[in-house]
C-alpha cells in the first residue's frame, strides 16, 4: 500500500501571522517586492509585534521587526525621524484588505539597545542629565521642524543605546499610533491617568499642539 503524501511544509512560526507574505518596499521600484519569514513575536505580551526576516535584492537575510497597526500610523514621521538617525529604518508595509496594515522596520538589537525606561531604572551606567537633555531637545527640534508631533514621547517608547562610550549619545524614537502634524491629530479618547511620573499635556481626546511633545518629555525627565 502506498504511503499517504506527506503534508505540505508551512513556512510560518507558531502563533505568527499568515497572509503577510510579501511587502512594498519604502523608496525602491513597484516591481520589487520584499518577502517576510516570521520567526516569533518579539515579546509574548504583545500581539503586535513580530521578529521576521526580510528578503529582497536590496535587503538580503535582513532581521526586521513588523507592527501590525489596525488603527492610524504616521509613516512620514517616522520616516523624517529615521532619515535623521533618529528611529528605526522604515524598510516597507503590507497591506492586506480588512486586517491590520503590517509596518516592517529595522531591528534594535536587545543586546544593544533597551527602552530608555528601562535604562534609567535598571542600568549600573552614569546616564548624564546633560547629554540625555539634549539628546531629547534634538528629538523634539526635529519634529518642530516638519510641524509633526509625535504625542506619547515616554521613556517606553524611546530606545537606547547601551554602550555610551560611542560618540553620541544614540536614541531613537518607536510607536507612531498618535503621530502626524501638529494639530492635526489627536490624543485617544481614553488615556492612562496613573502612569507613574507623568503629566499628559492637552486633553484626552483633544488635538496634540505644538509644543506638547516638550511639555511631556519635561514631565518625566
């Protein structure tokens, strides 16, 4: 008797997504495509972001890490950021007609980097107040200068490079849910009032001004 065929071989992890199989690629040729291999979710806590790999003629074998965002996500800031060395490299998206628009982005090494929050809570290393200061108002200047707002600028969603012997102090900015031009866009009707160390800047639900990103960041720093 002949042996049943044995069942195809799925090139997806467990718990990753399916229909994401390839993605437009950001500043490069309609034609050229990237393809994405999911590996895991980056945090088990959290349903929206994924570690895959990248494929295409201009991005090899390239670690990524993809954010699927059902609600709104301001590409172009976090393009101009990323341009300025100042967030992740935006590589390309997927769009796939009722499920969430998947971002695919450059990948912080843990080894390498970790949230500001953490950073400042756990690190043994001597972070100057001075440096970090400016390193912040460098974040914001560049903002102001396209009139974007970024709204949730917290320790959590500000990455940090570890080793701080390097020249500069290296920071980069994640999470564009609330990003766009400044009044223009808008907090979510409900925000989190407890968060420990913070004072949100305007109201819940109401526009995120110019001016508001620094009023928060002053908050906590």
């Amino acid at each position: 008797m002949s042996q049943p065929p044995e069942p195809p071989k799925i090139p997806f992890a467990p718990c990753t997504p399916r229909i994401y199989g390839t993605c437009e690629l950001i500043g490069k040729p309609k034609d050229e495509t990237g393809t994405l291999t999911f590996k895991s979710k980056l945090d088990e806590g959290d349903q929206q972001l994924l570690l895959a790999t990248l494929n295409s003629s201009s991005h090899p074998d390239q670690p990524v890490v993809v954010k699927l965002v059902s609600g709104s996500y301001s590409q172009q800031v976090h393009e101009h950021l990323a341009t300025k060395g100042l967030a992740p490299k935006l590589y390309g998206y997927a769009k796939v007609d009722g499920a969430p628009t998947a971002y695919v982005m450059e990948y912080l090494d843990p080894s390498e980097w970790e949230t500001l929050h953490r950073f400042m809570n756990a690190s043994s290393a001597v972070l100057s107040r001075t440096e970090l200061r400016k390193a912040l108002e460098d974040i914001v200047r560049a903002l102001e200068s396209k009139n974007y707002v970024h709204g949730d600028l917290r320790p959590n969603n500000i990455m940090i490079r570890k080793d701080l012997s390097k020249q500069s102090l290296g920071l980069m900015v994640v999470d564009y849910d609330w990003a766009g031009e400044a009044s223009k866009v808008y907090y979510p009707a409900e925000r989190n009032p407890e968060i420990k160390g913070i004072k949100w800047p305007g109201e819940a639900g109401g526009k995120i001004e110019d001016g508001h990103d620094w009023k928060l960041v002053l908050s906590w720093f």
